[in-house]
C-alpha cells in the first residue's frame, strides 16, 4: 500500500512549530523578498518577464522552500497550524508584485498536492529539487488539444498539452493535469526552462510578468513514478474548492497596496480634508477590511476543520464573491479619487489596478457563490452559528 508523505509525517513526533523552525529570520526574509518584488515590478512589467534578481532571490532568501515542513528543509508555512503565516506570505508578496504573488501561490499549492496525495518518495524527490532551487506550480488549463494520458510498453504517454500555465522558465516542476480512462489524474514533470513551451499567445492587459504560456507535452513519455495520487484527487473536495482561498489572499495584498498608494496620494496633494475624498478613503478601507475577515475565516476552516467539507467549501466560495467584489469597488474608487494619474504609467496604482483586473478572472465565479447559497439554504443552522465566527477565530 503507498503511504502518503502526509501521512508518514502524522507518525512523526516532536515536530517543532515554525519560530523554531526559522527563528526570527523568515518574516525578515519575506520582507526583502517583498520589497524587492516591488522595486522591480514596473521594469519586469515593462518587459513582461519575471526579472532575474527576483528569480534569483526565490531560491537565496528561501522563499521557494518556505512552504516545506521543517522536516524536508522548509519553514513549515503549508503545515496547518501555520495557515495564518502562510496567509501573510501571500498578502505580502501579492501587494508588493500580483504577478509573483501568483508563482508563489502555485508553488505553494503544487507542493501541498504533492504532500497530500504523493507517496513519501515522491514528495522528498520534489523537496529536494526545490532545495536545489527548482520551483513548482499547478497547470491545470486545457486548451482546444486536452492534455491526455495513456499506457504504453515504456510508461505513460503524453498527447496535448496546457494552456495559461503560469511560470514558464522558472517552473521546471510542474504538476500537470492528465485526463485518462481511470479518470484525470496528476503528473509531476521536470522541464528544462522553456521547454516545449509557447508565451506569445499571452497578450493580457495585465498580470504581464506572470511568465504565462502554453506548454505542448505531445510524445512525453512519463514513468509511473511520475503518476501523483490517485484519479480524481485533483478535484477532491473540501481542498479543490477550498484552496481558493490561497488567491484570494494574493488579491488581498494587491488591493491593500491600492489603498496605502491612495492615501499616500491624498496626503502628498494636501487633499485629505475634502469630503468626498474622506468617503473614498473610508469606503476603501472597509472594503479590504471586510474581503480580509472572510479569507481569513475561510483559510482557518479549511486549515483547522477541513472534516467539515460542505462547510469549508461554502466559505471559501463565499470568501471568493466578497473578495472579487472588494477589489472591483476599490479598483473604481481609487481611479476615481485619483483621477488621470492613476492612468497612465509607470504609476504603482496603473500597473496594479491593471494586474489586478486580470487575475480576478478566476473560473466560474457564479457557479461558486451560487453554491454558497444553496449551502446557506440548506443549513438549518441560523446565520451566526453557521461559520464558527467566534472569538477564537478573530483572534488565531
């Protein structure tokens, strides 16, 4: 029976927490990381690259190895009980560059797949490539050519391939999605950077720096070592739906930034004391508030109480809606404060109301908040006890 590397770290006793893991060096670490994401962001988005001091630090200031367990090197920000660390990164590094606060939560997703449904060997395989400065991510897209798996005498064949595959030269461990007769399955790649890789098709108004592509995978041929999971764990709930919660905090960052350029702007101009400009500000500032309550809940539920699947589900879909619609209120209300300034480039608040635009366009943004209501409609519960809002998790 293959045993899961999740489940051979369950055996595992004495596994210290995260300050003990890193010390204090990792929120510095992060910070660098951030800071310098930000200073680079408008020449990587000028020239629609990730710029090469931002690939390098991933790999120098550990930031690709932060989502691993201490165990396998890492700084343990996928484990559960770090959810809200894991939160923070995101936020941080998608206000200070949306286009690597994507990489990076796809790097982090990619790895939590791996160590949930791969086997122990698999996982260690993909920590030690990481550990060597390998990053990976999830390219799940189809295009008019699905990628599909079939048996052959050597392995498994690859015919088709994946379209907005994010990452491309950087991402040389990609978790790809396979549709086959047993049902889709996920497969772990090694690419060499740009291999059988395609980027002029990505022509976004925004998110122009994400390195985004298509990838053509016909006549691969993979072994089963590469086969993660079982059919179907790609999809398996509450933690497909449930991770959407891990974008959204990316948005979060990018629509916090917004607002601390807004009122940096405000008070440089001298217009802080007109009131139309005051509802503004205050309309912004609830707006973040309120999108940043509802991600924080739903990463805690999925983190903390994950055996309520429906549950977990339901608030990470709704988390979903509130985010969207935040960030779209305070895109407008920071144009309109702003005025022609926030139009033209290279202005912070341009460049990011542009990437943020774009990487809202998540799939299928209706049918999750119509989900969340039919949950709401069938849960006896009334509406404050129906998502453990309590002190415990206003305050964790």
């Amino acid at each position: 029976m293959r045993t899961s590397f999740a489940e051979a770290l369950q055996r595992q006793e004495g596994a210290p927490d995260l300050s003990r893991a890193t010390g204090a060096s990792w929120p510095s670490r992060l910070t660098s990381f951030a800071d310098l994401c930000e200073d680079k962001a408008a020449e990587a988005d000028e020239h629609s690259r990730v710029h090469s001091d931002i690939a390098a630090a991933l790999s120098t200031l550990g930031i690709l190895t932060a989502p691993l367990p201490w165990q396998a090197g890492g700084a343990g920000l996928a484990e559960a009980s770090n959810w809200s660390k894991l939160l923070d990164a995101l936020r941080t590094i998608g206000a200070a560059d949306l286009s690597i606060g994507r990489l990076f939560e796809g790097h982090a997703n990619a790895i939590d797949l791996v160590r949930r449904y791969g086997t122990d060997s698999q996982f260690q395989t993909l920590a030690h490539a990481i550990g060597n400065g390998a990053m990976t991510g999830v390219w799940g897209a189809d295009g008019k050519n699905p990628l599909q798996l079939s048996k052959v005498s050597d392995g498994w064949l690859l015919q088709g391939g994946k379209i907005l595959a994010s990452g491309i030269g950087l991402v040389i461990k990609p978790l790809v999605t396979a549709g086959s007769e047993e049902g889709q399955r996920l497969i772990m790649l090694t690419l060499e950077p740009r291999e059988r890789a395609d980027l002029s098709s990505w022509t976004p108004l925004g998110m122009q720096s994400s390195a985004t592509g298509s990838v053509d995978l016909t006549g691969m041929v993979v072994s089963e070592a590469c086969l993660i999971g079982k059919p179907g764990d790609f999809t398996r709930q509450p933690y497909f739906s449930g991770g959407a919660w891990r974008f959204c905090a990316v948005h979060l960052g990018g629509m916090q930034r917004l607002v601390d350029l807004y009122r940096e702007q405000l008070l440089l101009r001298r217009r802080g004391d007109d009131p139309y400009q005051l509802q503004r500000v205050v309309a912004c500032v609830a707006a973040a508030g309120t999108a940043a309550f509802w991600i924080r809940a739903a990463a805690r539920q999925l983190a903390l109480r994950s055996t309520e699947a429906e549950k977990s589900v339901a608030l990470s879909n709704v988390a979903r809606g509130i985010t969207e619609r935040a960030a779209l209120d305070i895109m407008e209300t920071v144009q309109r404060g702003s005025g022609l300034p926030s139009f033209i480039r290279p202005s912070p608040l341009e460049r990011i109301v542009r990437d943020l635009g774009t990487y809202l366009r998540q799939p299928m943004p209706d049918l999750a908040m119509a989900d969340a209501a039919r949950f709401a409609l069938a849960n006896a519960a009334p509406i404050k006890d129906m998502w453990n809002f309590d002190e415990d998790q206003l305050l964790s």
